[in-house]
C-alpha cells in the first residue's frame, strides 16, 4: 500500500455520475479555493447513464427537472434515451474543465475517519495497487447498486 498523495484535499468526490459531476461543478463555482478531486471505479464519466447500453435506455425522470440548473436541458424529449444523457455529462465535463479533476479506474475499498485530525483516509485500489487519499469532507456520490454483480429483486 502506498500514500500516493501528500495533499491533504478538502474534498473527494466518489462517482463521476450525474450526481458526482453536479457536486464538482458547484464545488467549483461556489468554493473556488477548496481543492477536490473526483474518483470514479470505472473506465469512464457518466454512472448509469455510460455502463446500461441496452437498447431503450431512458430515464425515468423528466430531464427538465432531473438536469442541472446551471445546465438547462434543452433536448425537446423530457424522458430522454440513455445516449443523450450520457453526451449531457459529457459536455457538462468539458465546458465546465471537470475532466482534469477526475481520476478514472479509482475504486473506494474502505474510508475512515479520524477524530484526531478531522480527516478522512481512503483506500483506493487502483491499476497499480492501492493508494492512500486523505480528505476534510468525504461526498459520496453512487448509486445502491453493484458493478460487479446484479441486484437482486
């Protein structure tokens, strides 16, 4: 195991989803001088909306009211396909320059806190082993389900 950071970041973000992007952009517009990352277990951005390729993805939620504020969604389909959504993410990512704070194939195994010094430390396994991440405010930002395996009903 290896501290691959000597920072001490005030915020990391898990999951580079819809809501993991939202809380980076605000983080970022609201509180320019915290430092913060994004880390997301997979290949890619965009959660749900990049891992069900299946035909006929959409969501379930109107995209008027399910998108971001600071982004109004402005395809005319309220409940849009799964592709759409996933293109959303994306270009909230590059307009916004959120791509430089995302570690991708960055996995949380287990968070603890100390009381000591009011910080979280993060195991993260990662390509290369497991790495060390040390954060003020741990946000967390997935879904209830696994990657790994199906829920089951």
């Amino acid at each position: 195991m290896q501290t691959s950071q000597s920072t001490i970041y005030d915020v990391i973000i898990i999951g580079a989803g819809i809501t993991g992007i939202g809380t980076a952009y605000w983080l970022q517009k609201k509180c320019p001088d915290k430092s913060f990352l994004i880390l997301e277990a997979r290949h890619t951005l965009g959660g749900t909306w990049s891992l069900f390729q299946y035909p006929g993805i959409r969501s379930d939620s109107d995209m008027f009211t399910f998108g971001y504020r600071f982004k109004p969604w402005k395809n005319p389909q309220p409940i849009s396909a799964g592709g759409d959504i996933l293109q959303y993410l994306q270009e909230t990512v590059s307009e916004n320059h959120l791509a430089q704070k995302i570690r991708f194939h960055h996995k949380m195994v287990e968070a603890h806190w100390s009381d000591v010094t009011n910080t979280w430390t993060l195991h993260i396994q990662t390509l290369q082993g497991i790495e060390i991440f040390v954060c003020r405010f741990l946000s967390i930002c997935t879904r209830y389900y696994s990657y790994d395996e199906a829920q089951r009903p």
